[in-house]
C-alpha cells in the first residue's frame, strides 16, 4: 500500500547525520576516531558522510520535488532520515597552504565557503563545526592583528568552540574525545529545534485532526533519532496519531480529494505504517506489550479491512463502490483488499512464531501465529 512491503515491514534503524567536506584524505581517519568516541548509547546511531565538495550541501532540488501534500510526507522523511545533516564538520589543511596565498586570503576563503553553506537549505538549524590542520600548536587566524574589523573574521560567523585546530604527530587523537562530546551536543541540539518547532505547528493545528497525526507522526520520528537507545517514550506521538486516525472521515478527509476511494487506501497506507512503526518498537519488550500488540492488530484488520463492504455489491450504500465506473474496477480493488490481509496476517504470524514459545499460544486462540497462516491462506 504505502511504498514496498519492505519498508512498512522490516525494523528501520534511525541515525543521526554528520557530513564531513573538505580534504578527504583526512575523512577515514577522523571518522574511525569520531566513531571509537561516540557515547554508547548512540552507538551504531551515527552515519557520518564523507562527501567531495560542499556544493553537495544543497538539499533543495526542485527538479526532483515531491509534494508534501498528505500525512506522510515522503520528502520531509526521505531529507531528514537520509540528507539533511545535523551536523557539517569542515575540514582544512593549512599545512598545505600554497606560498602565495596569506592566511588573511585563506581565512576569507573559509568564511565565504561557510556563509555558502548556511545559504545552501532552507532549514536555519544545521550546525557547522571547522576543523583545521596546522603545524604549529598555537596558530590561529586572528593571532595576527592587522584589520581587526574584517568582515570576515570568523569569530562573526561561528562560536570559538566550534572551531577546533589539529597539530602534532598524534593529530586528531588528541582531541577526539573533546570534538566527539562536541559534534553530539550540537547535533542532538539540532533535532531539539526541529522538535519544538514541530510542536508549534501542531498546537497550531489544533482544529484539523490530520495536521495534528501529521505532525505527531513527524514529532515521533525526530524523537526516535535523538532519544537515547533505553528511552523509548516517542511512542507515544505514533500510538496518539494511530488512535486519532481511526475517525478520520474519508469522505471529508483533509489532504484528501473527491475520490473517496484514494481516501481510503491512503489513509488504510498511514494506518499500516503507524501499526507496523509501534511493533516493531515495541518488539524490544514484548513480555509486556505482546498482549496489547495482538489486540492492536487484531483491531486494525477490523477497522481497515472493507473486504466484506466492497463484497455487498452496488447498492448505493458503498461510497467506495459508487465511485468506481466498471465492474473491472471493482474486481481489482477487491483483489488488493484480499492481497492485502493475506501479506499483513502472514506477517503477523511470522512475528509471532519467531517471538513466543508455546505455553503462550494456548492462552487465546488469537495468540496462535496458525490461526493468521490460516486467515492468510483463506484470502489467498
């Protein structure tokens, strides 16, 4: 429905987003030390890109836009889980600086890079921390003191603590941990604004139901980035969403248009992708939760299954069948109904087959992962 059955059905590991630009010689290095610092709780949490040029900062393709028209938003998704970096390290190497340029050419050179940067998306929250290479311990660019009121001076453009100056045979070593502690706090501090800034907007939403799942849905996936690996409390803007969505009227569905139909199956897509999203969260502590989560899907096939209304024929009654001008057209929208509880009851049983031991599915019929093999096999 929503995407491939793959992306609605397997666990997604959410990470944080450090791009890394400029002398990519140096990138292995730092990132082996960035990684061996990072805090173990973010562990395996943290994608840190190496890219060519920061030219490849620009995240606005218009040529390649989708329309954020809807409850998911597969553009806001695809640029904040994929692109959108919390954190840009800029790397330099002054040790390479060729005779003819002046350490005032070169400061101003970083400072028109950086400023491009800043210009480069429309999200002002991204973090720039400099990274520079020298061979002498107590170099700085403002340690000469001709035009103190340079336009480009740095210390207009970036906070001292972002910026960080290597030298010695050990290099980054030396400050790995200090630059590590850094680049997380600026970063986790990133998706912090993201997150009040999506609460704004749904305080400011609070008449239009499908802004507010929207935004819930949005506010659970920014809290499922930064939240640290034993707190799952984001849970709850997906189970908040879920909860509102089932009185969503497809009929006068928000995002929606006249085809009550379209209605239907994208609402039934963002239905499948809050279930599976709670799961598989919940999965980490199934002893307590296995019981909810059962009745919880049980209660979805229900709610978002209109096998047996689409089978009533056209009595004038059906919405959904009204709309639809040929038989051929019915006979295919049953099929994806029919196709769709076979795949999600096979899920379901799967899940349950890999998750409980037996003693367990004697408590309820409907805690036997044979009876969704044997609803799967009824609708196939």
């Amino acid at each position: 429905m929503f995407g491939s059955q793959e992306e609605i059905t397997n666990k997604q590991l959410y990470t944080i987003i450090i791009n890394i630009v400029g002398c990519n010689y140096l990138h292995e290095s730092i990132i082996s030390n960035f990684n061996e610092s990072t805090d173990s709780d973010y562990s395996g949490r943290v994608k840190v890109v190496s890219i060519m040029k920061s030219d490849q900062l620009i995240y606005s393709n218009e040529s390649n836009k989708e329309p954020g028209f809807g409850i998911l938003n597969l553009t806001w998704m695809r640029k904040t889980l994929n692109y959108r970096p919390a954190t840009v390290i800029i790397v330099y190497d002054i040790r390479n600086k060729p005779e003819n340029i002046t350490y005032k050419d070169y400061e101003s050179s970083i400072f028109m890079e950086i400023t491009k940067i800043k210009k480069s998306d429309n999200y002002p929250f991204t973090n720039i921390i400099l990274l520079i290479y020298g061979s002498n311990s107590s170099f700085t660019f403002d340690s000469y003191s001709e035009d103190k009121e340079r336009p480009y001076n740095l210390k207009k453009l970036l906070d001292l603590k972002n910026i960080f100056y290597i030298s010695g045979v050990d290099g980054f070593k030396t400050i790995a941990k200090k630059f590590c502690a850094t680049v997380m706090k600026l970063s986790l501090n990133y998706y912090r604004a993201i997150k009040k800034n999506l609460k704004v907007k749904k305080n400011n939403s609070v008449d239009i139901k499908e802004k507010i799942i929207k935004y819930n849905i949005k506010l659970g996936i920014i809290s499922q980035i930064k939240n640290r690996k034993r707190n799952l409390n984001f849970i709850k803007y997906y189970e908040e969403a879920y909860s509102m969505l089932q009185n969503i009227d497809f009929k006068n569905y928000y995002f929606g248009s006249n085809l009550v139909k379209w209605n239907y199956l994208e609402i039934k897509s963002v239905a499948d992708w809050l279930l599976f999203k709670i799961i598989h969260l919940k999965s980490n502590d199934l002893q307590n939760s296995i019981q909810s989560l059962i009745n919880m899907f049980v209660f979805h096939m229900g709610t978002y299954s209109k096998i047996e209304l689409l089978n009533e024929g056209h009595d004038g009654k059906n919405e959904i069948i009204e709309e639809t001008s040929s038989l051929d057209s019915i006979q295919k929208l049953v099929f994806v109904e029919y196709f769709w509880s076979a795949i999600r009851n096979e899920f379901f049983a799967k899940f349950l087959e890999e998750n409980f031991k037996q003693d367990f599915y004697i408590k309820n019929y409907l805690n036997f992962p044979g009876y969704y093999y044997m609803v799967t096999l009824l609708y196939l």
